[in-house]
C-alpha cells in the first residue's frame, strides 16, 4: 500500500465510479480496477460494493476514506517541511465538536486558521455530545468541546460558554404567547419573554430522542417537576425536526447557539427563554491530560476561545463566557 494507491482508492470513492475517477486520474480503468483490487487483497476486507450503476464504499471503505485523507494529508505537510523553513506551527489537528455548536463556531474559526496558520490541517468530527466526549477517550480528536461535563478522567477540561434553552415554535394559536412572562435581559443584553418550564412541557412538542443531550435536560426538568412531556412529534433527524417546528406541527427546545438556524416565521414566531428551572447548558474545551498539548492543537484551541469571546461580544451568540482571556494558553 502506497500513497498513490490511496489517492486513487479516494479518487475512486468520491467518483463513485470506477470509470469516472479513471478519467479523470488519466489512466486505463483496467489498471485502476488492478489497483483497487491489490489494495483490498492488501487489507483483507472488500473496499466497495460494485453494481451497474457504479460503486458504493462499504463501512471497511469507509473507515479507510477517513485515515487515507488524514495520511495522504500529513504527506502533504512532510513534503511542505522538507520543501521549506517552519514558519510557525504546523501539523494536523481533529477537532471534535457537538453537531449542535458546529455551524455558528467552525466556519470562523477555519476560515481565520486558513489565513493565520495554513500549515496547520484542521479535521472536524461534528457529532452528539455523547460521541463528541468518546472520541476525545478514544484519542481520536486533539480537541473537543464537551457539553455539561466539567470534568472527565484523562481529559483536561477548561470552562467557555454558558448558555440558555429557549423554547420556540410558530405560534399561531398563541398556546405560548398565553403563558409568556414580561421580556428580560439575557445574555449580552438581549431581551427575551421567558415561559415557566411547566408551561412549555404542556405545548404539543417537537423533539429529539432521548440520546439526545437536549432531550435528556428537559426530561430531567420534566421528571424533578413531576411534569408529563407533550410530545407530538420524536425523530433523531435534526432536519425533520426543523422542518415540523418551522411548519407549525409543534415547538421544540433549543440551545442559544442553534437560535440562528431555526426558521424565523414572522409575527408569530415566539421564542422564549425557559425559567423555573432556568434550563441551561454549558461549555468546556477539552485536551488529553496525559501529554502535553502540541503547538497545532493549542492554536486552534485558542482560535475556539477566542471566536466564542467574538461572538458573545458581537451578539451573535446569546451566552456567558467563561474562559478567561488566556484559557487556551494556560
């Protein structure tokens, strides 16, 4: 197995054809079958599906995809080093976020990595909190944020954000508007009507299941109250529960950082933060405890602090920060 054989497993997989990613490789599609074939013999495990329309990777496919990119990736940064001076930190470096957070805070924080650290090779792992804080056990990200988990045995966990759940929904009956208690000043100063917890738990509700960190917070509101959950509607996909919220078939709960992505619905669009209890999430970047943390990997966890302190600055995220100003750095 070499470099080249990767970049055409690559070429092959994203193609989803064999005669297509020959194509564009410029090179014959019975040399490149050859070569697909000698890597799966290689490995001892089929690489992909074939039928007529094309080629599907299988989950052995799958995880090859993922370390292929990284290694052909840290290739590139070898020839770079071996081309060149160091002009400061380089190296590659996975980041594992909650799928939640991933929108508001990743797309700054790459596109200001590009232009102040190019050499460094910034990976994302966007997934559930639970999943988030396995792959920083696993050793699979360099640096996570981890949500409500202050601390974790073998990670080092720095406090940075702190966040209210709102609930919010098109409220076109005025079920929410009915229980709305008089706007307050939150995070930032925005102002917020705030709905009693009991109040919103009787709403016909749009949620997540229960592996789901959102849904877990509000079925331990639900259960210290002794409130019945109203649900309408349950499905994992965030997409679906969007669209059933945004068309009016139910409200949901959401964290502060996800308010940008709900669907705004003119007048009757009601958002609220959740009081009594004051439903709230909160933030730590997290490291492996056992080595020291690599340049790499300590800019890009200062360029995540940095970029929430920007945002809650800005008003573009209506949460507390709680990193101080050196909290990557320490």
């Amino acid at each position: 197995m070499d470099l080249r054989t990767l970049r055409y497993f690559i070429a092959v997989l994203e193609a989803g054809s064999l005669s297509r990613a020959a194509g564009s490789l410029y090179i014959a599609q019975p040399a490149l079958t050859a070569q697909i074939k000698k890597l799966e013999a290689e490995l001892g495990a089929q690489l992909f599906d074939r039928s007529h329309a094309g080629v599907t990777p299988t989950p052995a496919g799958m995880q090859l995809y993922e370390d292929a990119r990284r290694l052909l990736s840290d290739a590139d940064a070898v020839r770079e080093r071996i081309q060149r001076l160091p002009q400061g930190p380089e190296g590659s470096v996975t980041v594992a976020v909650p799928f939640l957070i991933a929108s508001l805070l990743l797309g700054p924080v790459l596109a200001a990595l590009k232009a102040s650290h190019p050499r460094i090779r910034v990976f994302v792992l966007d997934d559930l909190s639970l999943m988030v804080k396995k792959a920083m056990l696993d050793r699979r990200a360099d640096v996570g944020i981890l949500v409500d988990t202050p601390q974790v045995e073998g990670l080092d966990c720095r406090p940075l954000a702190r966040e209210s759940i709102f609930v919010c929904g098109l409220d076109h009956g005025g079920a929410l508007a009915a229980h709305l208690k008089p706007a307050k000043r939150g995070a930032r100063g925005t102002a917020r009507p705030e709905v009693a917890f009991a109040d919103a738990a009787r709403l016909p509700l749009v949620l997540q299941s229960r592996r789901f960190a959102i849904r877990q917070r509000v079925e331990e509101a639900a259960a210290a109250l002794g409130v019945p959950l109203n649900l309408a509607h349950e499905h994992d996909s965030a997409r679906v529960i969007r669209s059933l919220y945004g068309c009016g078939a139910g409200y949901t709960f959401t964290p502060a950082c996800a308010l940008g992505d709900s669907p705004q619905g003119g007048a009757d669009w009601v958002v609220a933060r959740v009081v009594e209890p004051a439903l709230q999430r909160s933030y730590v970047i997290a490291t492996p405890a056992d080595r020291a943390i690599d340049p790499a990997a300590q800019v890009v966890a200062e360029a995540l602090v940095d970029q929430t302190a920007r945002l809650i600055r800005e008003g573009r995220w209506e949460a507390e920060l709680l990193a101080a100003p050196d909290a990557a750095r320490a």
